[in-house]
C-alpha cells in the first residue's frame, strides 16, 4: 500500500489519555502521541497529542478547539473502553459540529495498560491500536441515530418486595404496569418471612399495605399465576407474551371467602409458602393476606383432575365460581421498558451431606425456622423441634451454608449474618434456649445493622467462630445422646468441639432462580457464570442491563436485603419514567442495509436473520433489510456472497483497514518499527 | 519443581524469542466486555493479541481472518458469547461453523489450523479470556512464526469484495 | 465375560486373605475377569508419601506403567484395597492435571525403562465396578440365598468416596452403593451415620490412643444400631476394626463384639458359595454367631430405627433426588 | 529492614526469619497439582472435620496460618502432619478446595528434612514400612507390626500378644518376609533416580 501518491483525503485528530496514570503508568503516552503525529501523517493525522485526562471537560475542549482551527474531519481518542466513553467524546465532536460517528474511541486502558506489565510492549501495542482505529475512522461515515417513540406501558416481572416498588413509583407516576408473577399471590419471599432485621417489625405488617395498594391500583394490572413466554420487539416497543396458567376460578364470579378450600378433601404439604412445613388444600391461597384475594387450584393435585370425581368446591361455593373447564390464556401486551425482579431460590441445604439436612430430624433451614417463628405458620409461632411439640433447650445456627464456598456457591449471601442474628434474637425471646451463632465472619455493614450485633451479644447468644465441619446423631458419650452434635473447629480457641443442641438452623445462602439463564436468554441479557443478571456498571449503573429497556431490580442482580431491593425498585422505576417523559427514544444507527444493485436474490440472507428483519420481494426478486427490526448483528453483512449487504458502523472497508492498521501495514515506511518481522 | 522451561523458537532475525502478532475478534456484547472486565479486574495476559470488536461473531467474513494472515499476523483469534447466549439469539453458532470451515480452509493453505482459535467468553469471564489468551499466545509461540511463502503486503485482499454480474 | 486389569495390593496377600478369596469368588459369577497386573509392587500406602514426594508417586506410578504395558485393550484399572485405589488414582490425577509433575515422575520411571501416560487408565474400586458396571439387577439374579434377617452397618470408609478424583462415587460423606448392594443381596441395612469416619488408619501404629477413639466410635455406634456386622471394602479397615477391638475393648473396659466382614464375602454367601471357601473363620471378632442367625433363618428382622410409624409432628423434607443410574427398586424392607 | 518478630505464647521457637515469610510459597510448590494454599480463610472447617484433632497440638488451620506468618520451625515441631490420618474429610469440605491432606504429606516430607522434630513414632513407622518396600517390592504387614511395636510400643506388646496370635492363626498371615517382586533392580533403578530428581 504505498502511500506516496496517496493524498490522505481526511484530517484526523488523534488524542492519546493519560487516565492520571492509569495509562501513562504503563504505555509511554507522550512516545505514542509523537509517533502518532511522525509516523501517521500519510493516513491523515494532523494533529496527536497526549492528555491528562481526555475525558475532563478541559480535555473535551481541546478536541472541539482542533476540529475548528485544525478542521479536523476524524477523531481518534485512544483512552478507556468504549462502553465507558464513547458517549462523552461523541458528544464533544456534536458539540463542535463534527458528526459524532467520525469519532472512533480505541480501548488503550482496559486492553492494555491494565492487563500488561512490560512498558515497552505495551507501548508498542498502544501505537498499534491506534493506527487501527486511524485506519478505520477514515471509513467512518456520518450517521444519524434512529428515533423510536416510547411506548408508556411498563412490564414489571416479579411480584416480591422490588417489583412491588418498582410498580407503585411507576403507576403513581401515571404510567400503566403490567405485574407478572408465577405464584397466585404477590409478595415473594418477603410474605413469609416473620420478622425483618434490624428492627424487627412484623414482615407481613409492612408489606401487606403496599401489596393491598398494588391490588387496588387503577394505573397495575396484576397478572397473578402468569409467566413471561417471549419477548419480541426492542426498546419503546417491546411485544411480550405472557402465559396466563387457569385458576380454574372465575375471578369476576369469586369473593374469596374460603369455603371452596374449607371444604376440599385433598390436602397436599406445602413446599412452597410453608417451605414444606405446613399444608394446604388443592384449592388454596398462598395465605390469607394474598392479593388478588381468589384461590386457585392446583391441577397436578386436585382429586378432581387426578381421579376425575369430587368437585367438592364446586359444590359449596355460594357464588358458583369454579370452572373446571377453564383453560391457560395467552396473551400480547405491548410496553416500552421492562424491569426484572425475580428474585431468588433457597440453597438446597441436602447438598451439603456433612450437615445432614433431610436425614436429621431437627435440622431445619432457614425458610423452615421463619415458618416456624411466624405466628401465622404451621405451628402458630411455637419453635419447635420436628415433633411438633418439644421446645428445644439448646439451638445452633450456622451461617454460610452453600455460601462462601467453592463447593456450592463462591460468593456471600449477604444477608444470612444479619438473618442468623435475627434468629438468635427469636429464639432467645420465645425459648429461652441457649443459642449458639457459628459463623465463619461477621458482616453487619448497614444502618444500624452491628448495633444489633450487639444487641444478640449483650442477649447471652454465644458466638463460636468456626465454620460447622459436621452435624451429626453419633453420640460418642452419654452426654451427648439423643441430641444433634455440631462438631466444629473453635477458631479462636483453636481446638475442636462438639456442641450438643436440640435443634439446629442451616442459614442457606441465597441463588439465582433455578430458571434464571432461560428468563436471561427470553429477555436477551446477560448473566453472570452464578446466575445473576449482570448490570450495566457494577457501581454506576447497577439497575440498567445491557439491553436498552430492560432494569433489573432486587436479589435478580445479586444477594440483598429488603432495603436494597426496594431501592432498587424504586430507582429502576425512576431510570423509566425518566425515560418515557421523552417519549422518543434515539438508537444506535448499526444497522445493514441491502444494496438492490448488487442483490443477486439467492435468499441466503433470508433465513440467517433471527428477528426476521430481512424481507424478500418476490417482484423484484431481491432482499431488502427493515431498519426497525434489524438489530445491527452483521452476521448477514457476512454471509452475502455478493457482497451487497453493508453494515453501517461496521463496513468491510472499516474492518479490513483497522486489520491493516493494528499490523501497522499503513505506516509510511521512513521510521516504521516493524511489527511483522522479516521473513526468510 | 525446577522444570527448565522448552527452548523457546528464536526469531531468526532477532536475538529474543519469537513474539507472535496476533489480531482478536470480539463481538461487543460478551467477549468484549470480558476483555473489559479483565481490564478493570487487572488481570494480566500476554500483550501479543490486538482486538477489533464488531457487533457479533455472526459478523466475522471470514475475509477477515484470511485478511490478517495475509497482513502478517500470526494467529487469529474469534471470540463471542456462550453458544446459548448470544445478544442476537444463535448468531455465535454461525461463527462457529464458519470457523470450522476457515480452519479446513487454513489447513489446505498450509496455515496450521491451531492458528486459529475460537474462544466462547461471557461478560464476566475476564479470568477465563486472560487466561485463554495467555494460553492461546505460548501455544502459538510454540509454533512459531507464520511460515507463509509471502512477503507481507504480497497479497491484496480487496477491501471491496469484487461484485460479479449474476444472471438472475 | 468383561476383563479388567487387577491390582491387588499387598494385604490381599497378608492379613486380608479373605477378602481376596471371595473377591475370586464373586467375581466369576458376576462375568468380571480380573487381569492381575504382572509383577506389581506395593502402594506405599500413606508412609511413601510421607517421607518423599518423587520417589512415592515415582513408585505407585510403576504399577500404572506395568498396567498400561499390560493393558491388552483393557482400560480399567481395578483395586480392591481402598488405599491401593487411591493411591493409583491419585498418581495418575496429578500426573495428568500437573504437567511438569508428570514429566518428572516419568522421568523416574524412564531409569527402569518403563512410561506411563496420565489418563490412559480409568481407576476403579471393586465396588464401583460392581455398582455400576455389573449393575444390581445382575447380582440379584445370582442370589440364590437372600441374606434376609442379618441387619447389616455398611462401611465405606474414607478413601473411596474421597476425595474421588473422577467422581465414581454418588456422595463424598453418605454414598448409597454399598447399602444398596447388600439391600440387593437381602440383607437388612442400617442408616450407619459414621458410614465414611475414619478407622484410624496407621494410627494403630502411632498413636494408639488416638486410634482406639477411632475405632471406638465406629463399633459402639454399630451396637447401638444393633448391627449384626459391619461390612467392609478395605483391608486396612477391616484389620483395625476387627483385629484392634479386642484391644480397644480392653482400652475402653467396654465389650463390644462387632464382626467386621468384607462385602463380597457376604456377596459370596448370598450367591450360595461355601462359607470356608470365601475366607469366614479368618476374623478374630468371629462372626458366627451373626451368620447362624442367617443360617436358621430368623423370620422377623428387627426393625431399624423406630421410626415412620405416623407422620405427627412436622413433615421432613423429602431425599435428594439421587442420580439417576440404579433403578432397582429395593425401597421395601426397611 | 527490620526483622518481624512473632510474638506468641510460649513455647516459641522464637523469632521469625525473614525469609520465612516465603514459606506458604514453599509448601505451595513442593505439593504436586495447585494445592490452592494461599486461598485459606481460616475458617476452620479442617479442624472441626479432623478425626484426630485431638491428639495435634495445633489445629490443621492454625498450621496454616503459622505457615503464613513464617513460623518455621513451630510448624516443623508440630506433631500435626503426622497425627493426620488421610481420610480426605478436610479436603472435601473446604470451602476453599484446599488439597489440605496433601499439604500435609509435604509438611511431612519437609519435617523430615528439617531434622527438628515432629514425630518420631510416625516418621519411623513409615521409614521402617518404605524400608521393607524398597527391599522386597511388596509391604510385609506383621514384620512391620512387630519391629515397629517392640520399638516404640514395648510396654504394650502384653495386651498385643491374643492379637498377633489371631493374626497367625486365624487370618494365616506369614510370619516370613515377601518374595521380591521380579522387578526388584528396576524398582530400585526407578526410587534412585526418582530420589536424585526430588533433591532437585
């Protein structure tokens, strides 16, 4: 490519961030930019320099001061991650009248000076992916993006404590919401609990106000029983279908007033509300606060649909509510956001065999210990042991279990030390027993959370720093007969010991929801190698994912407590509003487009398209790319044997030079540094 | 455990060992991020591999792994999201088929396939991609340059893929 | 007939007589044709490792070396011993997952002439082999008589379910294939909860004291449970348990009388084999008192644990859902 | 540089040498595989698991975090690799995937070379085992029981003596030593050079 005759036909700009010493720690800032200017003038490069931070407002100005003395038509800003900046130098080429997509930021930072030690090469590697993006601004074109209108409606996915917030700021807003949730009732796992550290108000006491309101409000429609089935469509106009599971309950006919579960003959242990410890009927509610007030009834036991005969509820109801007949519905809403909240699943304790859940009576989980304690529960807020009647003298609780450990899950449940003391404290007030906390660390980092460490210390709670290596029934003397002996290592004291108890609480660390990576893939976003969804910014943008429209909310993005979530509800709901009071919405303009021309109308494009963008007329026998639908993927641009589909923002030209520029084989041949070596 | 590391191939033209050039496709989603978050977790790997994103290993012509072989590089790597997880639904599997196919196609250029590698990262797979890349560049190291009977530059890939008149 | 290379292990041919007789046995009937490895050479148990790293794996890692030269097709490897197994298993683990180590252990074996090839050989205890190769449904077809009244503790021990390299094993602290085998053979199997402690391993020999609890806990807590037996897999097991409790009685003043047997021993009676044949008379804690009860045939067993009379109280969670394999349907008797 | 000095209860083996503090990475790399050693949170799970915490006179934990502290020579006293039992429960519990058992053949092993102790009953018996093996290519139990005990368990022996007649008689073991396995000039080729590579 000798570039002699050549004469470059752009100016370009090229702005070398030092990121304080983020980079100029690593790469020679002040070299590159020198070697910019030396050694890319054949490409267009007018002017290089280095900076300080090019991200300041001082930097920002030095790039529009160049497009208008140097009437720079290019700019190369080599700095962070584009997912970081690209947006900031955009907008300051804007606001020098440069069309923002000539701007092409290059990632020195996160892909080199970051991630390599050796100054030298990473200096080299610096100029090198700046003549890349050199070689590729040259092709850019200017663009402008895609304006969509946003639809108002919100769909909310979760009905817990986050999706219930999250609902009731939006609707109070004045914007309709759809609530889907799986369960017949609103109020996910916080419907169960009994009490909520660190205050220890009553859970049910505060949540229900807040569930009543989402049931009554004109702006929700609650969509109980309900699960998401498919996402079409894009940010502003998402096009969700939700399946709608039959009640098989004529909601406009019932009052919920409880006779058709009074009356059905099956009962069935409930693994779900209970978590396994109480019952229910076949027809049942969740519990008697649930909103939407109406049973529903559970095909897979109802005596009726297993046997055929019965129909014991039909028979008493007053208002001849039930229906057997009833079948699931789909249904399409239309919305322009969505928010996640799905929440979380409870470790499954029988997978740590050492700790002998599910073989050893009265070792209970977490879930089982606040249906125990709830005065609504099976046991009517008696803690007892497995046989339903004796109250145990002594009780172990041992935190981290499937947390913090590289058997089960690697990451801190967050809440379980918190939620261990608060069960310290209730089985301190109602038994009296003595209560020993086992625990690997203690982590009470929220308002007023270590003072209520304290307060379980100043209780009598003894606190055994070690993490339990086993529970077991195996008494090795007298004393230990007919008790649960928790073997664990003293830490402090540095010997072992074997402590009898009566009863024992698995604090079970949070996980994703079993299903989490299917919901991920229905709404097209990410999730992390554990199953939670993966924000936007882990500190600056934890709501936004990386699909524009969807948020996230509550434990769907990692571990948190009742608080958290509900912040994030809120401000998930406030990122939307924000949004929607735009009412338009501007996209990115990567998108393919077809040139008729060239189209040979072979089709091959056709089928490789997954949102069926791509359309076929017949007439003319070519292709043709709709603009809204096409998502920008390239995978068509690819395929084209005819070279007639082109991908803006990401042209072959584009991508073909920046190769020729990151392998240096744009230099001007003077002083090049060889990058490829010689061959023989 | 002393174990004397292999001599390593030694550039004939210079007193180092052989430092591969390689050039890394990424699509924007996935495994760029992942090269992200090995930057902001300060991971450390191997400075040989420079990287081009584009929207999906969907988009990846395989014009352009031939395009840097040709521009001298030596190896190639394409990367993108879990098969499974794709931002545009089963993109990445048509990257894979394709680099099945340009490996086979490698192979009766007399390019060692090896050269070129196909690595799924998620997002959060930072550790997974800096170690990959580690991987991948002592792996090529091994191989040594690419013995490829062209000077660079000898080639010109068409930046414009010629268009044929096609009777319809 | 299936082939698999055998590694029996020098307590096969010491103190555990018994066991390899009714390995021999059993394993006839159940189409498992043992290839003892030519000319092998002792594990090293746990002392090698102790002194020397290199020259420990360097001599387990002859026998894999023999075993591959050997292998004739096969590629199973099969020790009965479970220190034997773990030892092999573990040398080819780090051999393979260690590069650098691997080349230095072959290395070694290059000075005698011999290589091995981490990977090449799959390690296998007898009872995995017996679980999931030959399979309960074919050692039930061979049971001609059921071991039906003999209440049974089944013991596993540590080195088979851990650390368990390949993950051969259902569970690393409750593994479920011995109970079902015996269930398989009619015996009547207690939920042993000390199933993988330890019985003390060399400790016999270098800290008695701390070797007696050891033994103490697993026998007394096979009393309580009533058990007939303790059924074995392990020649070190079966030693300290059976040979040490006279000892360990003597310790503790205490008086136990635990038989501790090895479980093809019992597979070998339930197949019909004759009791002199499979090594019976070779335990110290004799175990003729526990095999008359079977002889005369005891028409009701007595239950396990008294429990499951009427669900009062709060329902327990239900199992695990186990993996799926096994489907034979052994859920009666207890 | 000043010295860092450990302040412990006694007894200590006094201060701790400077280049002690690399001596985590010492066990590290004298382990086969990526014993993960560094990743320990002290949490103790080894310890409460161990069979024979007992009898040691430190917990595995705490060795572990004498090793990070550079405690050499506490360590190479302490009888704790030697009362471990290898029945993997600390390996499969820890929450960290520590290959703690491991750990502590190598701690054995350097024990041994430190010369400062641990455990003579336990390092003998397991010299006097290799000692057999390395002659005869196959273990030789009752020899082995019997020389180790008349060393060290001598006041024992009466309350051994139904036992070993047991072991005669009824199990039928030999009293005699093994026949030497027919490789017995390559195994020992094998142990020597295995031996020189391990000195490396």
């Amino acid at each position: 490519m000798s570039a002699e005759e050549k004469k470059p036909k752009e100016r370009v700009g090229v702005y070398v961030c030092h990121c304080g010493t983020n980079i100029a720690g690593v790469v020679n800032v002040g070299e590159v930019s020198k070697w910019a200017s030396d050694n890319l003038s054949d490409e267009g490069v007018v002017v290089a320099r280095d900076y300080k931070f090019m991200c300041s407002s001082l930097g920002q100005e030095l790039i529009q001061k160049d497009i208008k003395e140097q009437k720079l038509t290019r700019v190369v800003v080599a700095a962070c991650s584009p997912h970081l900046h690209e947006k900031t130098f955009r907008n300051a080429c804007k606001g020098a009248d440069l069309n923002p997509y000539l701007c092409e930021l290059v990632s020195i930072r996160e892909q080199d000076s970051w991630v390599h030690t050796d100054k030298i090469a990473a200096t080299e590697k610096a100029k090198a992916i700046i003549s890349g993006g050199v070689a590729r601004v040259i092709h850019h074109e200017p663009l402008e993006p895609l304006h969509v209108p946003i639809h108002p409606a919100t769909l909310i996915v979760g009905g817990g404590i986050a999706g219930i917030q999250a609902a009731l700021e939006i609707a109070d807003a004045g914007f309709p919401v759809y609530l889907v949730e799986r369960e017949p009732s609103i109020g996910g796992h916080m419907a169960q609990f009994d009490k909520t550290f660190p205050t220890l108000d009553c859970s049910a006491c505060i949540l229900t106000p807040k569930m009543v309101d989402v049931g009554n409000h004109k702006n929700i429609t609650m969509l109980t029983y309900s699960e998401v089935q498919k996402v079409d469509g894009y940010v502003g106009n998402f096009a969700v279908t939700i399946k709608k599971r039959a009640r098989y309950i004529k909601t406009e006919d019932c009052t919920g007033c409880g006779i058709c579960w009074e009356k059905c003959p099956k009962k069935v242990i409930d693994d779900h509300f209970e978590a396994g410890l109480g019952y229910r009927k076949a027809v049942y509610t969740p519990f008697p606060q649930a909103v939407p007030k109406y049973p529903v009834i559970d095909d897979i036991n109802c005596t009726y649909f297993v046997k055929g005969t019965c129909k014991a509820c039909e028979k008493f109801c007053p208002t001849n509510a039930i229906d057997f007949n009833q079948k699931d519905e789909i249904l399409t809403v239309e919305v322009g956001n969505i928010i996640l909240a799905t929440g979380w699943d409870l470790f499954d304790a029988r997978r740590v065999p050492n700790y002998g859940y599910g073989r050893l009576a009265n070792v209970f989980t977490n879930m089982e210990f606040e249906r125990l304690s709830n005065s609504a529960g099976p046991t009517g807020g008696n803690i007892v042991l497995r046989d339903g009647k004796t109250t145990p003298k002594s009780v172990g609780i041992v935190h981290c279990v499937g947390s913090r450990d590289k058997n089960y899950n690697n990451y801190c449940s967050a809440i379980c030390c918190m939620q261990s003391l608060k069960f310290a404290h209730l089985v301190h007030e109602k038994t009296g027993a003595t209560v020993y906390n086992f625990y690997i660390d203690i982590r009470t980092p929220a308002k007023a959370y270590d003072e209520f460490y304290q307060r379980i210390i100043e209780e009598g709670t003894l606190f055994v720093r070690g993490k339990v290596a086993e529970i077991t029934d195996a008494a090795r003397n007298p004393g230990e007969e007919g008790k649960l002996i928790v073997q664990v290592e003293d830490t402090l004291v540095g010997k072992q010991r074997r402590i009898p108890v009566d009863m024992v609480i698995l604090s079970a660390g949070l996980e994703p929801r079993y299903d989490s990576k299917a919901l991920a893939k229905t709404f097209g976003i990410s999730c992390s190698a554990d199953g939670w969804f993966i924000e936007r910014h882990p500190k600056l943008d934890p709501v936004a994912t990386m699909t524009e429209g969807v948020y996230i909310a509550g434990c769907v993005q990692g571990p948190k407590d009742i608080p958290a979530s509900v912040v994030q509800g809120a401000a998930a709901a406030a990122r939307i509003l924000g949004k929607i009071q735009q009412k338009e919405i501007a996209l990115e303009p990567v998108r393919a487009t077809i040139n008729e021309e060239q189209c040979s109308g072979c089709r091959i494009c056709n089928t490789l398209c997954p949102f069926n963008a791509i359309l076929f007329h017949e007439d003319r026998m070519v292709s043709e790319v709709n603009p809204a639908l096409c998502q920008g993927c390239g995978t068509c641009v690819a395929a084209c044997p005819a070279g007639a589909i082109a991908g803006t923002g990401f042209s072959n030209e584009q991508i073909l030079s920046q190769i020729d520029g990151l392998l240096l084989l744009n230099l001007n041949k003077k002083e090049a540094v060889p990058a490829v070596l010689p061959q023989v | 455990m002393t174990d004397t590391p292999e001599t390593k191939p030694l550039d004939s033209t210079r007193d180092k060992p052989f430092e591969p050039v390689m050039i890394g496709f990424t699509c924007n989603w996935c495994s760029y991020r992942a090269a992200d978050m090995a930057g902001i977790s300060r991971m450390k790997y191997a400075p040989n591999v420079r990287l081009i994103r584009l929207m999906c290993s969907g988009r990846l012509d395989p014009t352009f792994v031939f395009k840097a072989f040709a521009g001298g590089a030596d190896a190639v790597l394409v990367s993108g999201c879990h098969p499974g997880d794709c931002h545009y639904a089963t993109q990445n599997y048509k990257a894979m088929r394709r680099f099945h196919l340009m490996q086979r196609v490698l192979a009766q250029m007399g390019i060692e396939p090896a050269r070129l590698k196909l690595l799924w990262a998620s997002a959060a797979e930072g550790q997974i991609f800096a170690n990959e890349i580690t991987k991948f560049v002592e792996e090529v190291r091994a191989l040594g340059p690419l013995n490829w009977n062209t000077k660079p530059n000898a080639v010109e890939v068409p930046a414009e893929i010629p268009v044929e008149e096609v009777q319809a | 007939m299936t082939d698999y290379l055998y590694y029996p292990g020098c307590s096969m041919e010491s103190s555990a007589k018994a066991y390899e007789a009714s390995v021999e046995a059993v394993c006839g009937p159940l189409g498992i044709n043992l290839k003892e490895i030519d000319d092998w050479n002792c594990c090293g148990a746990t002392e090698y490792l102790s002194l020397d790293t290199t020259p420990a794996y360097s001599l387990i890692a002859r026998n894999l070396a023999l075993a591959e030269e050997q292998a004739n097709g096969t590629r199973t490897l099969l020790a009965a011993c479970s220190a034997c197994y773990l030892n092999l298993s573990k040398a080819d683990h780090y051999m393979h997952e260690d590069k650098a180590f691997g080349k230095k252990i072959n290395e070694a074996l290059a000075a005698g002439g011999l290589h091995y090839d981490p990977g090449q050989l799959v390690i296998r205890h007898l009872l995995d082999v017996m679980f999931n190769e030959v399979g309960l449904d074919k050692i039930k077809e061979k049971v001609v008589k059921p071991l039906t009244g003999l209440r049974v503790a089944s013991y596993i021990g540590c080195m088979v379910p851990r650390p368990d390299y390949n993950k051969h094993v259902s569970d690393t602290e409750h593994p479920y294939e011995l109970d079902d085998l015996l269930k398989a053979l009619g015996a009547e199997v207690i939920d042993f909860p000390l199933k993988t402690a330890c019985c003390g391993g060399h400790m016999t020999q270098i800290g008695p004291d701390t070797a007696f609890e050891l033994i103490r806990r697993l026998i007394s807590a096979a009393d309580e449970y009533k058990a007939d037996a303790l059924v074995a897999l392990c020649p070190m097991c079966q030693m300290n348990l059976d040979a040490f409790q006279g000892q360990m009685n003597g310790y503790f003043h205490t008086n136990y009388h635990i038989p501790i047997l090895f479980f093809t021993q019992l597979m070998g009676i339930a197949f019909g084999k004759n009791p002199e044949d499979l090594g019976f008379g070779s335990e110290l804690v004799s175990a003729h008192e526990a095999m008359k009860r079977i002889g005369i045939q005891t028409p009701e067993p007595v239950p396990a644990k008294p429990v499951a009379k009427k669900p009062t109280g709060l329902p327990m969670p239900p199992p695990r859902v186990r993996a799926v394999q096994q489907t034979t349907g052994n859920e009666e008797a207890s | 540089m000043t010295e860092p000095v450990i302040v412990s209860d006694p007894p200590s083996a006094g201060p701790v040498k400077h280049e002690d503090l690399k001596l985590l990475q010492e066990v590290i790399l004298r382990t086969p595989g990526d014993p993960g050693l560094e990743m320990c949170i002290q949490c103790g799970t080894c310890g409460g698991s161990c069979p024979s915490a007992s009898a040691m006179d430190h917990t595995p934990r705490a060795i572990f975090a004498m090793l990070r502290a550079g405690m050499r020579e506490d360590v190479m006293k302490s009888n704790t690799p030697w009362m471990c039992v290898s029945c993997y429960y600390c390996t499969v519990r820890c929450p960290q995937e520590i290959h703690i058992t491991d750990v502590m053949y190598t701690l054995k092993n350097m024990s041994l070379e430190s010369k400062v102790g641990g455990n003579s009953t336990a390092s003998d018996f397991s010299k006097t085992f290799i000692s057999l093996v390395e002659n005869y290519g196959r273990s030789f139990e009752i020899g082995l029981a019997g020389f180790h005990n008349v060393k060290h368990f001598i006041t024992r022996l009466p309350s051994m003596t139904p036992m070993a007649i047991g072991m005669l008689t009824k199990k039928g073991m030999s009293p005699f030593p093994p026949k030497r396995i027919k490789g017995m000039d390559q195994l020992k080729k094998i142990l020597k050079r295995a031996k020189e590579l391990e000195a490396v």
